[in-house]
C-alpha cells in the first residue's frame, strides 16, 4: 500500500477553518489562511484540490454546539467515490448507527476526546468501519473515559485487541503549527500496533512524509503545509493502491 497523504477538514458553523493547537474558539476560515484556495466552503475546496481521501472533524459535534451534517451531507453526495473519514464527535452506538445510515462517510472516527472504550469494543464487534484516533495534547490522552487513560503506547497496544481500520496519532498540540514530528515517538507507535498508524499534527514538508513511511506510518493528515503550500496539492491526488 501507498503512503496515504490524507487532507484535513474542520468543520465549524459549515466551513472550513484554520486549526491551530486546538483552540478552537480561535479558529478562523480556511481562505483567510490559505495560498491554495480562495473559499472556506467544503464542497468547493474538494471541488478545487480532487483529494484521494477526505478527513473531516465536525467541531460543532466535538463542542457540543450543534452539527454539521448538511454540509457532510452534501459534500458525501457530491463525491461518493472519494474516500472520506469522519470525526462526527461519537459518544454512543446510536450516534455511530446514525451516521453510518445517513451515510456520512465511508470511515467512522471514534476519537478518544468523545468515545469510550466499552463504545470501541461494541463497534469494533458490528461490520461498521471504524478507525480510533488517539487524541494527545502534550502525549497525554484527552479523554474523559478511565479505561483510555493510559500512556499513549500502551494504549495503542491495548488497541490490538479490537479489529479496528487504522489508529490515528493526533497530536493536538501540534496541528497546525508546522512544529514538527515526533518520530521517535511515532517508532515506538508503530513497532507495538497491528493495525495501521496514521500520524496528525506538525507535518512541515514532503521530508517529513519519507521520513514517517520510512519508519512505518502509513499515512499522514494534513492541512497546513498544504494551505501554505509547502507540500504540493498534487501529491493529495496520487492514486492509493
């Protein structure tokens, strides 16, 4: 398989903005930062950039402030092809089967910041595709679940228990900051994970891409180093095998 170079979407009151660190009450529209495109609406942005594969995070969801189903929606419509992952902020089964019949996405986020592990067991049990994304700020699991707080590595290994898709290491701290990789770090994720590491948070250049698939990442999110445009939009459109 191809190294996955995923593009990162975060959804707020219906576009796109700029994540930086987590601060989300920071967030502004993706145009007002970006070299690459001139709208923050999310159907036209994939329109423009013709990604492979699509991570979207549904902020309002994670926050507790509503939803950004229509704009999902009507961006899943308009691509149904496209591989899409989602964060749709999932606490329960019922949240999972709601989104998976309204068919959001083809790869369902359970995120530690939202999900519980008695919720990754359940799910990982159905036919339902789910990855789990490791949520980190400063290597320590965001969580509000007991049995997720655990180092970060013996959590990834916990996780070989469960026949999920892929693990996502996102470093929250890190998204968009450009502040580089912790690879060392992502080494030790990768040398005691059965399932595919993805790595989110700090991705500067191309160099760093080789560098992860050379140790075992299969893939990457990224955003700002795209929207700067110190990673090329056409290496978003290469073909995974």
């Amino acid at each position: 398989m191809n190294f996955r170079l995923i593009f990162v979407m975060d959804l707020l009151d219906g576009v796109v903005v700029h994540a930086k660190r987590g601060e989300r009450d920071q967030y502004k529209p993706i145009n007002l930062f970006s070299s690459i495109v001139s709208s923050s609406d999310p159907v036209q942005i994939v329109e423009e950039l013709k990604p492979e594969e699509v991570y979207i995070a549904d902020l309002n969801r994670l926050m507790n402030t509503g939803s950004n189903k229509r704009a999902i929606t009507e961006l899943r419509d308009k691509n149904r092809k496209r591989r899409i992952m989602l964060d749709y902020g999932i606490k329960s089964i019922d949240d999972l089967k709601e989104a998976v019949e309204s068919e959001l996405a083809d790869n369902f986020v359970l995120g530690t910041e939202t999900t519980s592990m008695a919720l990754i067991e359940e799910a990982s049990k159905s036919d339902i595709h789910v990855s789990v994304s490791i949520d980190l700020f400063n290597k320590e699991v965001l969580t509000s679940d007991n049995r997720l707080k655990l180092e970060p590595v013996s959590l990834i290994k916990e996780l070989n228990e469960y026949p999920i898709r892929d693990v996502i290491v996102l470093e929250l701290n890190r998204v968009g900051t450009k502040s580089g990789i912790d690879f060392d770090f992502l080494a030790r994720a990768v040398s005691v994970s059965e399932h595919n590491i993805l790595s989110g948070g700090g991705v500067k250049s191309s160099k760093d891409i080789s560098k992860m698939e050379k140790i075992g990442v299969k893939g990457a999110l990224v955003a700002t180093a795209l929207h700067d445009g110190s990673i090329p939009v056409s290496a978003l459109q290469k073909a995974v095998s």
